[in-house]
C-alpha cells in the first residue's frame, strides 16, 4: 500500500498569497511500496476483465481490414496523444494537430504541445519494439521527447524537489497529493523499470499497475500525466499484446475524468484489483471502438478509389490513398517524400484527388498548397462521440 512520510517545507517571507503562501510547516508525502516483485491477488471477475480487454487488443492487430491498413496505426497514435494531453489540459482537433505535424515551426500553442505528445509516443513505441528490458533512461528519453524546447519542465531529467496535484498556493500545504521526496525518486524509478520487464503477469494488468505506479511516484517536474500513459503503450508493445496497434485507452479515460482519478487513488490506498478492473475496462471499450474505425477507413479509402477512377496499383493517386490515414494533412513536398515520386507525378496525383473530392485544398494561395482528406477527421469526430458515448 505504501507509507508517508514526515517532511518539513520552509516558507519564503516574499512569497504571494498570504500568510499561508509564506509560512514554513511539515506535510507528509506517500511513497508507495515497490512493486518489482508484486504479486496482486485480483478476484475472478477482475482477472476475466483483464482477459477479456487483451483478447479485444488482439482482435484489433490481428482483424484482417487493420491487418491490410498499416496507416490506421498513426490515426491510433493520434488519436491517444490528444486524449491524454486533453486530460492534461492541452485541447486541439485532429486536423489542427495534423498541421502541426506537417509543418511544425508554424505550430502554437496547444497544437505544439499535442505534436510533442505525438513525439513521445512514438519514443514509448520505438523502445517497447526493440524487445529488450525497459530501462530507467528510456523513461526519461520518453520525457526529452515530450518536454523537448521547455527548460522550466527539465526535459529528460528527473526531479531534484518536491513536487504536488492541486492546490491553491506555491507550496504543499492544500494538495491534493503529495508524491514521494525527490530524494526517494531514483530508487523508485529503478524498481518501476524492474517491474516492466517482468512477463509473468497480464499484460494489460502490467499496464494498468506500471502506469498506476508511475503516476504516484510523478518523477518529474512537468508531463507526468503524459508519460505515464506512454507507457501503457511501451508495455502493451512489448508483451505482444498489441504488437502493431494500442487502441487509444486515454480517449476512455479522458471520458470519465472522475473514474479515472478514483481508480488512481484506490491503486494508492493498496485497492490494486479494483484500478486493474476500471483501466481493463478502458483499454478493451477503445479496442472494440478501434476495430470499428478501422473499417471504416478501410470502406472510406475503397470510396475514394471509385471517386479518384480506380488509379492503377503503384500509382502516385493508388499511393496516397493508402497514406492518406497517416497523412491526413499534406503539401506537395510531404506528398512527395512519402510517395517517392517526381514533382511532376506528386502535383497531378494531388489535383486528381482534389477534383475527385478525396482532398481538399485548406490553405491559401497557390504556393505550397496544403490538402486534407476532410471526410478523414469526421470519421474522426464520430469515433470519439462514440467513444465518449459507451465510456458514459
């Protein structure tokens, strides 16, 4: 379950806020036990959900329409990174991220955060696929990543101070929850990564308690939250379970904010049956709901192909039809380094497209045009009212 610790926080006589806000006082902070060697006892209709959310994973990888559509995992990728950042905070379309992503010194804001966001998961993922253990540094790789251009967040650095959720005041005094002492960090960290290499467990219960954990030890100054969903998919990845897709579990979290946070809480208070239960429920809603989006891309790519006048196999059209999921954004220089065309072929192929109505022209002028398969990112909307929807 874990203890508290007794610490003591010395005030600053400048600080704004007030007496409370300048005051030196003792908190307490929780650090959890570790869980290298954990062993949760689960009751049977826990571990039947575990079962039941792995068996709807693989059915996602291994359903022969997302079997034939390799750019349905970009869409998957997507899609996770705005629903976690969104719990975070940070909220913006599809499309607006995926212009970020096809131009990212023009990107602001939001869209630049999400596009990191994108960054970092495709770290978690690059690392879970070289199929060895998961280490400390590859968690904190994954945070250089996410925070890269931050330097208040320390991109790539663990914590050297106390860090809290919620609250009013520059200090922990009304937090919600106070996470371990930095100086308690490093070991727990260690024994988390430990704990991702085992594989004599659930997967999607390794997921469920490795993200739970990580979120209680909060390593880091800033994108915590982030991270800690990444790592669902470096697990998911690396046991197999997903080996090509991870249906985006955060868009269910996202959904049910308060489900979420309660599941956290009762991980922390030694409950660990009952988040493995609320997070497997999660992960196997956005499976089921993944497999329907994946046919539907497939049926909406079939569409454009009778509209553009079925392009021969191997053709500049043929071709960006079949990236257009993973590019649902594009200019003729992006076009053409995806296709491995000439200009000329990349151009003629982009105006058929557009004439056909699979594209359509989103910015201005004639001079580095930018296209986006429009009807993409409805597909888009719909799959997450309907996510939304099932998770309420």
């Amino acid at each position: 379950m874990g203890r508290y610790v007794e610490r003591r926080w010395e005030g600053d006589p400048g600080a704004m806020g007030g007496r409370r806000a300048r005051a030196s006082f003792a908190y307490r902070a929780f650090v959890p036990d570790p869980i290298a060697a954990i062993e949760p006892v689960v009751p049977f209709e826990v571990a039947d959900a575990a079962a039941d959310a792995e068996a709807a994973i693989r059915a996602l990888n291994e359903r022969a329409s997302v079997r034939g559509l390799e750019a349905i995992g970009p869409l998957l990728l997507r899609s996770e990174a705005v629903a976690s950042s969104r719990i975070e905070g940070y909220d913006v379309s599809s499309l607006n991220l995926a212009r970020a992503l096809v131009d990212p010194r023009a990107a602001r804001g939001s869209a630049r955060t999400v596009a990191a966001n994108v960054s970092a998961m495709e770290e978690a993922v690059a690392i879970a696929d070289q199929g060895r253990d998961v280490t400390p540094e590859d968690i904190i790789a994954i945070h250089a990543t996410l925070m890269a251009g931050d330097e208040r967040a320390r991109p790539g650095r663990v914590r050297e101070e106390q860090n809290w959720i919620g609250g009013r005041l520059g200090n922990p005094s009304d937090a919600a929850f106070v996470p371990p002492p930095e100086d308690l960090v490093g070991p727990l960290l260690d024994d988390l990564a430990v704990f991702m290499a085992r594989d004599d467990m659930p997967a999607v219960a390794q997921a469920a308690i490795a993200h739970a954990q990580f979120e209680t030890v909060h390593p880091f100054i800033d994108g915590n939250g982030r991270v800690g969903r990444a790592l669902v998919h470096v697990v998911l990845r690396r046991r197999g379970a997903a080996s090509r897709f991870v249906p985006p579990v955060s868009m269910v979290l996202a959904a049910r904010p308060a489900a979420y946070v309660d599941g956290l809480t009762a991980f922390r208070e030694g409950r660990v049956a009952e988040w493995v239960g609320s997070f497997s429920g999660a992960a196997a809603a956005a499976a089921s709901v993944s497999i329907e989006l994946a046919d539907q891309v497939a049926a909406l790519q079939a569409e454009w192909s009778e509209r553009a006048g079925r392009p021969r196999s191997g053709s500049a059209a043929a071709r960006l039809i079949a990236l257009l999921p993973a590019l649902p954004v594009l200019s003729a220089p992006t076009a053409r380094g995806a296709i491995g065309v000439s200009q000329q072929q990349t151009l003629a192929a982009l105006k058929s497209l557009a004439d056909a109505g699979v594209l359509r022209q989103i910015s201005t002028g004639t001079y580095d045009r930018q296209y986006a398969a429009t009807e993409l990112f409805d597909l888009l909307t719909a799959y997450e009212e309907r996510v939304v929807g099932r998770s309420r």
